[in-house]
C-alpha cells in the first residue's frame, strides 16, 4: 500500500500506465478484494495501456484474469463493477452470458451476477435508447442476445423451483424489455395469460414458495391495465383445502401445520376485498373475516400482521 501511496504522489490527479503499476494493483485486490480505490486505479491503467498498444489485447486478459477471480469474490461489488468498465471499452458481450452462467452454477441467487447479465442485456441488448444516444462499443448491436434467456430461466427453475431470482429475472426479460425498450411487439392480455398459466404450473410444484406468488400477483397489479385478482380466484382456490371459509375458521387444524398455502389465502382475501370495493356487497364482510381468522391459523408467524390487515379494511 506505500508503494500505491507512492504511485499516487508521484502523479497527483493521473495513473502510472506502466507493467509494474498494473501487478502492484493485481497483489493489492488479491489482498483486499474490496478496496474500490484499487479497481479505480487498475481500470485506468488498462485503458490507458490498451489504447498505447492500439490494441484491446491487455482488456481480454483482463477478463480472463476476472474468470477466475469473480469465482472466489462473487459477493464483491467492485469486481463486477470493474468487469462492466472492461467490456463496454471493448464492445463485445460474447463471452459474458456463458460467464454468469458458470458464476450462477455456484451461487444461483447471487444479486451481483443477475444484475449484471441483466446490464449486459440491457446494454448490447438494445434494452435502453439512451444507451444507444451515447454510442458506446457496441450498444445495442446484440438483439440476439435476449433469444435463450426464458429457456435459461425454465433450467434455473428445474435446479430449484424457489429461485425468485429467476422469477425476477423473466419479468425483466418479458415486461422489462417491452416497457422500456420496445423492441418487442407485445400483446399484453395474451402474453400475460400465459405467464399466469405458467405461475400457476410452478406454483402446483411448491404451494408454499413464496416466489411463484409474488410473479403471479405482479402479473395482475403491476401491469396497466390491471387485471382483477377475482378473475383467477377460482384457480387459487384448487390450492385451498376447504372453501368454506367459515367452517374451516371454526376448525383449526384444517390450515395449520402447511396444510393449506398462506398465499393462497392471502390472495382470495385481497380477492374478496376487491370485490367488495367494487360492489359494497356486504355479504363479502362475513367471508372477510373468516379468511383472515384462517391465515391467522395458517400462517401464524404473521399473526400480529393479519391483526393489522383486520383492522384497515374499509
């Protein structure tokens, strides 16, 4: 680090683009991965390198170099980071898909990796207009790579089906891209049906998983127009075990221990307050009730929070 010290004093506001201040800096991250000064300082000097030599030679061993050591780091920021400054110089995503893919075979859910396939999407993709007004290497020349990626989300699912980064990740590939890239030609109600069948396929797989859930609801409330939750109520019930919710409130055991999926009763809850928005039904008010006295039962861990919902209904 005196040495680092050093290189700094000597060229106050610069780099030293030389051989020995690039391995001083490759020590220095192997020592402490997370010191972003080091990455800072190490991407100048490969810049200023690469464009001495005329050529981007030094960038792609750089990357090389990344392979191995992402591998190790996987959960440090500034590496990924420093990788995204690499390849948007070099304007050439076609190593970085089969990348991620080997990070994630190691840890499926890491944030750092999915956030940046989706930047390389995004990115070489063509997701961004404003990405394209800044002429980088290569935006937006890649379309292509967006064509496997809801197949490498169904074999993420298959390894494990409660991965909710994949589940994220087809939204972003799906409503994402049409929403702000345009570059697909979406119908929304056709598309969004057989997301939902798709929802409900996984969610048959693990009633309990959360993830599966979360999709299928944002798939009704967060897209415009907004699909009412009463229109799939008699889907989510086939996951409930009783439907008489009053019976089943007065007895227990029906909900408790996993019998019955939380979410499932969660949703016809939001369902049969919808409804009563809607259409000031009160027969609904009974049905309510006995619902929430039913999560209370299935998802005890919430219980304090059901309470809360009892006492904010209109």
């Amino acid at each position: 680090m005196d040495l680092f010290r050093a290189l700094k004093q000597m060229y106050p506001g610069h780099v030293e683009a030389s051989d020995r201040a690039l391995q001083l800096t490759a020590h220095l991250v192997c020592l402490n991965p997370a010191n972003y000064s080091i990455w800072q300082y190490r991407a100048e000097v490969l810049l200023q390198l690469s464009e001495a030599d005329g050529n981007h030679d030094r960038l792609r061993r750089e990357l090389d170099f990344l392979d191995e050591f992402a591998k190790h780091n996987m959960k440090n920021y500034q590496i990924w980071q420093h990788r995204r400054i690499i390849v948007s110089v070099l304007g050439d995503p076609s190593r970085e898909l089969d990348f991620t893919r080997a990070n994630l075979s190691l840890d499926a859910k890491n944030y750092h990796t999915w956030a940046y396939r989706q930047w390389v999407l995004a990115h070489f993709g063509g997701l961004h207009e404003h990405e394209e007004k800044l002429r980088a290497p290569g935006a937006g020349a890649f379309p292509q790579l967006w064509d496997g990626e809801l197949a490498f989300v169904d074999e993420m699912l298959k390894e494990d089906i409660r991965n909710n980064s994949a589940y994220n990740h087809r939204w972003f590939c799906i409503f994402g891209r049409s929403a702000e890239g345009r570059r697909i030609n979406l119908s929304l109600q056709a598309t969004r049906d057989a997301e939902i069948a798709y929802a409900l396929e996984k969610i048959a797989m693990a009633p309990n998983n959360a993830s599966p859930w979360n999709y299928l609801r944002g798939l009704c409330t967060a897209l415009e127009p907004r699909k009412p939750m009463g229109d799939i109520v008699s889907e989510v019930a086939t996951f409930v075990s009783d439907r008489d919710h009053v019976r089943s409130a007065e007895h227990p055991e029906t909900d408790e221990a996993g019998r019955t999926p939380p979410h499932a009763l969660e949703w016809l809850l939001d369902s049969a307050i919808e409804q009563y928005q809607a259409t000031q039904d009160e027969s609904l008010r009974k049905e309510v009730h006995a619902i929430l006295a039913r999560l209370r039962h299935a998802d005890p861990a919430r219980t304090k929070y059901w309470n809360f919902r009892a006492l904010t209904l209109p």
